[in-house]
C-alpha cells in the first residue's frame, strides 16, 4: 500500500469509520446550529443600518437643493424688487403714457415674479419640513437598528469564542476520520449529509425504523444490518444504516 493511499477496511471497519465521521460531523453541526441565524441577522442588520444610512444621505442632499433654490428666490425677490423701485422713480420722469404704461408692465411683471417666488419658497420650505420628518424617523430607526446589530454581533462573537477551539478540534478530527474511508463512500457519505435536512447520512436502526425517516425495516434486513457483511441504505431516505451496537467496543 502506497504512502497516500487509504487503508482497505473490512465492511465492519468501513461502517465503524463511517458511524465515527457521523459522530463528528454531527457535533460540528449542533455548534453551527447553536449558532442559528445569527450570522445572517448580522449580515442583514448591517445591510439594514447601510441602506438607512444611504437614505439620509440622499435626504441631506435634496435638503441642501431645497435650501439653495431657496436662497435663489430670496435673490429673485431681492432683484425684482429693486427693479420696481427703478421703474417707480422713472414712471415721475416720463414724458408720455405710452412710457408711463410700458414701466407699469414691467413693474407689474416683476410683482409677478416676487409671487411666484414666494410661492415656491412656501412649497420648498413645506418640503423641506416633510424630509426633515422623514430623516428624524429614518435616523431613529437607524439607532435602533445599529442597537440592534450591536447587540446581535457581541452575541454572535460570544458564541463564536466559546465553540471556535472545539469547531477547529472537530473539524481536525472529522479530517483524520475521512482519510480512513474510500473515497466511493466518502463520496456517497457528503452525498447524503448533503441532500439530509439534519446531516445524517449514517443512523441507528431504532424501535426497528430507520432513524433518519422513520420507515420500518424488515426483520430480515435488520439482521443484515446486524451482521457488518455489507453496507446497507435505507430503501425510503438512502441514509446507511448501522445496528444499535455499532459503537460499542
């Protein structure tokens, strides 16, 4: 036998290697379960807190736009009424009414104007109110959120302190555990953890039932099972079963 390759096992030995990677493999994945959805409540909080954050960004600069147009018509308003003041002093020193009504017009399109302006200063200003709403309510939410994210991330790293050495210790020992199986069973083994909502892929016959489904075994099959001479899987889930003593020594 060559230096890398795997030793060839009895089918007993074969399943013995296979119960033990399931044993493995199985605390790996109550640490990640213990973990939960935490790591994706994270991710999503701060996605969350980013988005808020863009939001008001984006509200402080139409806030900036609004204030500038604004200014802008202040500065109308301020122009316009100089030029009424103009027209005002010239209507005392013109020579006939054709002049007199031309400055009346002008005098008359510039109050026009200061109207205008006005108006669009009350409904930038009435907008302005309303974002400025909006970015308090906005801002409150993101407090609340990065409270939130605060709160989930000192969780997740608590979590993550305490199961990181035994996850790192496992997932050694489930390498060690892999490098004793063919890779055609390892193979099937990932295969079935895989396509398995709790990542059984190796189970105990139990109160003669599968132990991953729960369909019952026939008594012959069971005695098959029993005997270690070949590796059989369940006809309904196509976990491999094992007899109830297989980790007995």
């Amino acid at each position: 036998m060559s230096k890398d390759s795997k030793p060839d096992l009895h089918v007993e030995e074969k399943l013995k290697a296979l119960f033990n990677l399931q044993q493995i493999d199985s605390k790996v994945d109550k640490i990640r379960t213990v973990r939960g959805e935490l790591p994706l409540e994270v991710r999503d909080l701060e996605d969350e807190v980013e988005g808020l954050e863009t939001r008001v960004k984006n509200y402080e600069e139409e806030l900036k736009v609004l204030n500038d147009s604004i200014n802008e018509k202040k500065n109308l308003i301020k122009e316009a009424t100089v030029l009424i003041k103009k027209y005002e002093g010239q209507q005392n020193k013109v020579r006939n009414n054709r002049e007199f009504d031309a400055l009346t017009k002008e005098i008359e399109y510039q109050n026009l104007e200061i109207q205008l302006a006005e108006k669009r200063i009350k409904e930038y200003k009435a907008s302005i109110a309303q974002k400025t709403e909006i970015i308090e309510e906005v801002q409150k939410t993101h407090n609340d959120r990065k409270k939130d994210l605060k709160h989930k991330k000192s969780e997740l790293d608590d979590i993550i302190s305490e199961t990181e050495i035994d996850e790192k210790d496992l997932m050694k020992s489930s390498g060690k555990a892999e490098k004793v199986i063919e890779d055609r069973l390892l193979t099937a083994y990932k295969k079935i953890r895989k396509n398995a909502i709790n990542g059984l892929a190796v189970v105990k016959i139990e109160r003669d039932a599968c132990g991953g489904c729960f369909n019952k075994i026939p008594p012959q099959r069971q005695l098959d099972i029993r005997t270690r001479k070949k590796i059989i899987v369940c006809e309904h889930c196509g976990r491999i079963l094992v007899d109830t003593d297989i980790d007995a020594n």
